[in-house]
C-alpha cells in the first residue's frame, strides 16, 4: 500500500494538469451527415500553446470514417502498393550480343569432334549472356482500386483512434520556435516518440515549421497529402479541427457518391490529355519587344538583358489580369507569377540563341 503512495500522487498531479479549460467556450461539432445505425465517436478537442494538456471540448466523428472495422488486409495493401508504385528495379544482366568478345567462331563446325558453338559469349559458356535475367529499369507501378484506397484510410483512422495514437487540437500555433519545447510537450502527454501534424493548409504556421525542422521524428503534412503508409509510419497522428471536418466530407463523398463507374475503371494514363495541358502551361504570349530574330548575331550583341527585364517590368505595370469576363482582378500573386514567367521566358530565349551562336 505504501508503495503505492507516490503513483497515486502523480497520478492526481497529472489529472490536475489535464483538467478541463472552463474560460474558452468551445462551439460543438455538429455532424454534416449524421449516421443511422452507430453512435459517434467522441474524441478530445486539446491544445499546443502549453506543455501541460488542456482539454477544452469534445467533438464527434463519424463512425463511417473514425470506428469502422479495421481491415488489417486492406492496409497491407496499400502500404505494399505505396511501397511499390514508385519503385524501380535497375538490375540488369547482358544478353549474348552485349557482351563484350565472341565474335568469331571458336572452332570449326565439324572435324573435331567437339560440340558445334558459334560464339564464346553464349549462355552455355562461362563469361557468356545470360538468359531471362532482370533487364533495367524495370517499374513496378501499378494502381490500387479506388475503393481498397479509401478503405485503406478509414481503417488506419479507424485504428489510431482506438488505440488512442489519434489527437485533435485546434490548430497548429505554439508560442515558441524552440525545439525543446515540442519535445517536452510530447513527452509530457506521452505521444512519440514520432509524431505527424495535419494540417488543413500547406503553408504551416512558422514555430512549429522551424521547431520540427530539426527534430528528424516530427513531421508536418497538409491534409490532401494525407496517406496510409505515413499514419503507421508515426506513433501518434495529431489533426486540427478543420482537418477532421476535411477528412470526414471527402471519404464520406466518395463513400456515397452515386458515379463509382467513373472512379472504379481501369487505370489509364491519357496521353493527348497530358501533352495538352502541358502545352498550356508552358506556351504564353510574350510582349511584341521580346521576338528578336534568332537568327541574328548582331542582335544579340546589342542585346541588353537589364533594359528588356526593365521594359518587361514597366510594360507589365499596366497589365490588367482579369477573371475572363472583363472584371479585373488586383491579385499581386497572380501579377508576380506572370512576370516571373516572361523573365524566364527571355531568359530561355537568351540562351537558345548563345547556344545557336556559339554552334556557328
């Protein structure tokens, strides 16, 4: 009993720590679709700007998404597949005409009594070719069905929170770059020692970039990059409220949608579709000042870099980038971006021509 003591007093520290927060009224989360036959599954809305855990609400999840039965088959499916698709094997073997040596006849085809062989270099002989050997590069891509990918995520969601590994927080802002302290605080609220932060946005906020920049077991991640093989690659998966509301509408969408014929096909690549959108990409029309002729060498010797950047930069101070109905639109990222592709543009258009020059 005595022994007992000083478990039992650090156990009601730790439950101090964690009380509930009563000053922030955290909104309940309510079901966009609420299930028919299960209960929903509830989880703790917890913090990151402490150390010390504070639990300041309860949230729903959907049992469809959170609590259905974990297929432990399906997630070795797309673990094999994720491991696979983008594997190349560059093991290779010589056939006989590759080898190096062997091209002319050993011996003569008959009088000596031995066997009849045209080259040295054959698989019979030692040195020689080899027969049905690995030739490089030998992809192993192949697509796993749509359905099996969905699944494959519900079930690993589906087992994080059952085994307690799956946390939800209100966003990803902690008050210090410091990397000591994500590591206090998840040692402190036993996590780890690897952890995954979901967030609903790519650009994550800067503290908690620069902290896990050098902690090598924390890692970030935007919810669309989301994937089975990263969930069991890391002990404990931590998601932000919007993430769950991201999760939830998109699996249930695909769950449900009433088109699988679209989705459930055969995978093909289309090539015509591909060539056409990288076409649109990389053609553009550029200002009348920037179509010298090629050809001609003296142009570019007269050819200033510095003045036609500066021509491109005054001429773009009055282009309008508009919406397509002839509304204009002031968006600064879409004018930098624009600019950034006519100095590349001319850039290229530099040294294509050097290198035609140089070539003369």
């Amino acid at each position: 009993m005595l022994s007992l003591l000083p478990k039992l007093r650090n156990c009601s520290c730790y439950l101090r720590q964690c009380s509930t927060n009563t000053d922030l009224f955290i909104e309940p989360r309510v079901l966009q679709y609420p299930p028919k036959y299960q209960k929903p599954r509830q989880v703790w809305l917890e913090n990151l700007d402490t150390i010390d855990e504070k639990k300041l609400g309860i949230l729903e999840l959907h049992p469809d998404v959170f609590a259905t039965n974990p297929r432990i088959d399906i997630i070795h499916q797309n673990v094999r597949w994720q491991n696979l698709y983008k594997f190349v094997s560059f093991a290779h073997t010589k056939v006989r005409s590759e080898v190096r040596g062997g091209g002319r006849k050993p011996w003569p085809q008959k009088g000596l009594g031995r066997a009849r062989h045209g080259s040295i270099r054959s698989p019979l002989f030692r040195g020689g070719g080899v027969i049905h050997g690995p030739r490089s590069p030998t992809p192993h891509f192949y697509m796993l069905p749509f359905y099996t990918r969905v699944l494959g995520l519900t079930s690993t969601l589906s087992v994080k929170l059952a085994q307690d590994d799956l946390h939800v927080v209100t966003d990803l802002e902690i008050p210090t770059d410091e990397p000591q302290f994500l590591e206090e605080l998840v040692k402190t609220r036993n996590w780890g020692p690897s952890v995954l932060f979901v967030n609903d946005v790519d650009v994550m906020p800067r503290n908690i970039t620069v902290a896990t920049d050098v902690v090598k077991h924390f890692n970030l991640m935007p919810v669309y990059g989301l994937n089975v093989y990263s969930m069991l690659k890391h002990d404990t998966l931590v998601l932000t409220r919007t993430v769950v509301d991201i999760i939830e509408s998109k699996i249930l969408m695909h769950l449900h949608r009433n088109d699988t014929y679209s989705v459930m096909g055969k995978y093909k690549v289309d090539q015509k579709e591909l060539e056409s959108k990288s076409s649109e990409i990389i053609s553009f029309e550029l200002p009348q000042f920037c179509n010298f002729d090629m050809d001609n060498s003296s142009v570019f010797e007269e050819f200033n870099a510095e003045k036609v950047f500066e021509m491109v930069l005054e001429d773009l101070q009055d282009v309008e980038i508009g919406n397509g109905d002839g509304d204009t639109d002031n968006n600064s990222t879409a004018m930098v971006a624009t600019k950034n592709k006519i100095i590349l543009q001319v850039a290229s258009s530099m040294l294509t021509q050097l290198i035609r020059i140089v070539l003369k």
